[in-house]
C-alpha cells in the first residue's frame, strides 16, 4: 500500500511542482496575453463542465476515437499482407515511404475539397495521419517472426486464422503497439488541426473562437484541456498495452537478468 | 513406418548451388528408436526438415505409412533444439500444450486430459499456468517435449533437443525420452551429434558421411533394453559401440570411404 502511495506521490511530484510555479509566477499578473492560473483555472470550470462538454469536446473525442481505430485496423491489416510477402514489401515500401514523408496537415485543404468540411474530413486526415507509423511498424514486426514459431506451428498444422491469431500478430504486437503509441499522439494533433481549419464545434475550433474573441483565459483552458486529454488518453493506452503485452515485458526481464 | 527413399537436397543460392545431401535412404519400424549421428554440417537438420515436411526434397521421396510427405503431416510431431525459440512466449505453458489440439478440433474435455498427462509425463505437472521463459531451459524443453507427447503423433521427430542444456539436464531428459518411448510406443527419429547420447538412446544408429550425405553405416545398438545413465555407460558393450561410432564419424570427417561403401563410389 505504501509501495502504491509512493509511487503516486512520485509521478504527481513534478506536475504539482510545476502549477505551483505556474501560480507563483502569473500570481499577480497584469498581462492580458498571460493571465493567472487562478483566472484560467476559473474560466475552465465556467467553460469546460457546462455544455461545451457535449457540445465541443464529445465531438472532437469521437473524432479521434473512430479515425484512430480506423487506422488501427486498415494499418494492420495492410501490414499483416505488406509484411508476410517479400515481394509485396519490396513493391509497396518505396509508395509507403514517399507518403509518410508528406506531413497529414497538408492534406487538409484536399480533403476538405472531396469530404467537405464535416466529421467525414476530420476523421480522414486523423486516419491518413495515424496509418503510417502502425503500418510500418506492423511490417517490421509480420516479417521478423521467428523461424523456429513458424515451423513449429507449419508442423503442428497452425494454419489460416489461428496461425495469424496466436503467431503472426502476437509476435508483431509489441511492434504494433508502438506504432500505434506514436499514432495517437499524432491523431491528438490532427484532431485539433482539423478543427482549426473549418469546423462549427470541437476544441481546435472552440480554442480558435476563443482566441478571436479575446477570451484569453478561455482559450488557455482549452489549451489546459488538451493536455489533460493527452494524458488520460495516453494513460488509458498504456493499461491496456500493459494487459496486453504482459508477456513480452516479462519475456525482456527474464532475458535481462 | 517411416520411410525415405533416395532423398537428395540441393540449396541454390544464386550462382552457388550447395549440396547438403546427396542421397539417403533408410526406414524407421513402428515404434523403433532410432538415432542419426554426423559430423557437424552434414545436413542433419536439413534431412528432418525434409522428413517432416517442411522442407520440399529436390529429388526422392518420404513416406509415412505408405503415404507421401508433401507438406508436415498431421501424425508427426517435432521438438526443436531451439527450446526458446519454438514456444509461443505469449501463452502459458498449458495453452502451448493445448493450442496444438484445439487445432487438431478434440474436444475440451480430452484436450484438458492430454495436457493434464501430457504435463505430468514431463514431471511439470505445477508448471502449467507458468510462462515459459519463467522456466530454466531443461523445463522449457521439458515443455516442448510434452507438447509432441500431447499431439499423440505416430512419429516423433527430434532435432537435436539437448544441445542446448547442461549435461546433467540432458541425462535427465535423455532418460524422459527412453521412458516416454516405453509408455507411448511411439517411432522416434532422434538428430544428435552427440555419439555417447545416440548409442545411449537408439534401438540403432544411422551414421551419416559428411556433406554432401549419404547413410555411411547401420548400426544395431545390441545393449539391453534398460538402460541407464551409470550402467549402460560403463558397460564395456556400449564403450566398444561408442569408440565405433566416433571412428566412422572421424573417417567420415577425413571423407574415407565407409567399410561397407554402401552408397558410396556411386559417381
């Protein structure tokens, strides 16, 4: 229990230390551009708890969600397919590595040409951003299963959908999860761009309105909340790749010692 | 049982075409023990890649009760040398025994039974729920073991399963395989370069030349059929077998001819 306490006092030290510096130095400010802490953090109790919630940031969490697990899914597929034929991979990686050079923020004014300004869009250039690093990392993880599994399951007749379900994507999961912990910081900044650029909700939009309007310690809070977002967000992915890849954790200790 | 016929493997890598084996043939009994020994790099692997199915021959043929091997066929298990690297470390130690079955579509409650037995024969009836790189490596090849056990194979098929542990983990093992052998019946084709541990285990031994390979001697392993590590290793019948074998390996390795020259001189 101590062992549990510790560690959160630890992992709240620095952030704790950080607010209190934050307060102490805008403690008295006068700067319009900079406002306190304490003004910003009563604007983000005004602003974020009322209808903003259901209004800007349910929208903007759903269009992370669906365009991110839209990539999840077409990335792994593509990978699975990419990764286990050497012939593919040599015909795909030179298109592959040309279109992940080109940075997804540029693609917005083209997409909004054929989808149009709505959720469609947004959900686009989340996806087209948060495909690639889970793509390519997926690739890299179907080709390097091991031999001596493959044989093993060959000759044990683990074949089709259970030989992708407990060899190929096993193996490649502790490279698909880091794929897919680089595309969610991605689709976090490709939500709020998307926004930015033509929308009538969301937090990239509500930061962008606020920031028109002067609401200075408005727009600071929604700043605040993007963070906290990330936070949580990432937190929830890190529970669920520590479920998930539990074995491969242990498999590195046991090799270490 | 097993049977292989005038097997020849020719890698072609490039412009380079190697040789690892040039014609083999010999024939395992229903439920015989039967070990190859060779000089290192004479194709061992190579031959039971080929024998069980992973591996297409360039030319000749292997069969199973008559039937040709075209591709790993379903009465046939295999243990690697590479304990480590052929159990999935993402499932426990019970699921690897079982995700073979539930393949093969028996149903939960023999599945349950088979790895139960399966586990025990191996003397890792606690181990079950373990992972196996929380094993030592005798354990995980323990493990393996009792995975090829499970299937219920007619023929089992070892690639040199002890190389790769310590001496005394490898008598162990080497007397779990003579057990099992007895209990199960089963046909074992045993790869090893270890000439002590093949005249210990085999009803025969197979000497194969160096590469490219062909079967330079048949030997029957006249030794009773108990055996253990401190007699049958003493016994002046198993020393004078021994020296035998690792004179035909050491003439094999300077390429003379074998005694029998059978195979041999065919060009």
């Amino acid at each position: 229990m101590t062992a549990i306490a510790r560690k959160v006092a630890a992992a709240l030290a620095l952030p704790v230390v950080l607010f209190a510096v934050w307060w102490l130095a805008t403690g008295s400010s006068e700067n319009f551009y900079f406002p306190s802490l304490r003004v910003i953090l009563s604007s983000f109790g005004e602003v974020w708890t009322g209808d903003r919630l259901v209004t800007d940031v349910l929208p903007s969490v759903l269009r992370l969600l669906c365009g991110y697990l839209a990539a999840v899914v077409i990335a792994v597929t593509a990978g699975v397919v990419i990764g286990s034929s050497p012939r593919i991979r040599a015909f795909a990686e030179p298109a592959l590595e040309f279109l992940r050079a080109i940075p997804p923020p540029v693609l917005v004014p083209i997409i909004m040409l054929f989808a149009g300004i709505g959720d469609v869009m947004k959900i686009v250039v989340i996806v087209f951003g948060c495909v690639w690093p889970i793509l390519l990392n997926t690739v890299e993880g179907v080709r390097a299963v091991d031999g001596v599994l493959l044989d093993t399951a060959r000759s044990y007749g683990i074949g089709g959908v259970a030989r992708l379900r407990h060899l190929v994507l096993r193996s490649a999961s502790p490279q698909i999860f880091a794929g897919m912990r680089q595309a969610l910081s991605l689709g976090i900044i490709l939500m709020v761009i998307s926004e930015m650029f033509a929308a009538s909700n969301g937090l990239g939009f509500a930061i962008v309105q606020f920031q028109r309007s002067f609401a200075i310690p408005s727009m600071w809070s929604g700043i605040l909340l993007l963070g906290i977002l990330g936070f949580l967000l990432s937190l929830v992915f890190r529970l669920v790749e520590s479920r998930a890849l539990s074995w491969y954790h242990g498999l590195r200790r046991s090799q270490r010692s | 049982m097993l049977d292989v016929r005038g097997l020849k493997k020719v890698y072609n890598g490039g412009a380079r075409q190697v040789e690892a084996i040039r014609d083999l043939t010999f024939t395992l009994s229903a439920g015989e023990l039967v070990c190859l020994v060779g000089p290192s790099g004479c194709g061992k692997t190579t031959l039971l890649k080929c024998v069980a199915g992973l591996l297409t021959p360039t030319s000749g043929e292997v069969l199973l009760q008559g039937r040709p091997v075209t591709g790993p066929p379903p009465g046939m298990a295999v243990v690697f040398q590479e304990y480590g690297r052929s159990l999935f470390p993402w499932l426990r130690v019970g699921e690897n025994v079982d995700l073979p079955l539930r393949q093969k579509g028996l149903p939960k409650a023999r599945r349950r039974e088979l790895v139960t037995e399966a586990l025990a024969a191996v003397g890792l009836a606690d181990a079950e729920s373990a992972y196996p790189w929380q094993l030592s490596g005798g354990m995980q090849q323990r493990v393996a073991i009792a995975r090829a056990v499970a299937f219920e194979p007619e023929v089992l098929l070892m690639d040199e399963p002890f190389a790769a542990v310590d001496a005394q983990t490898r008598a162990d093992l080497e007397d779990l395989v003579r057990a099992l052998w007895h209990k199960l019946g089963v046909t074992i084709l045993f790869v090893t370069h270890d000439i002590d541990e093949a005249v210990y285990l085999g009803q025969r031994v197979l000497i194969l030349s160096s590469s490219p390979t062909v079967v330079r001697e048949e030997l029957t392993v006249d030794l009773p059929d108990t055996r253990d590590q401190l007699h049958t290793r003493g016994h002046p019948r198993f020393t004078a077998l021994r020296t035998h074998v690792q004179e035909q390996i050491q003439a094999a390795k300077r390429g003379l001819p074998s005694p029998s020259a059978a195979g041999d001189g065919e060009e």
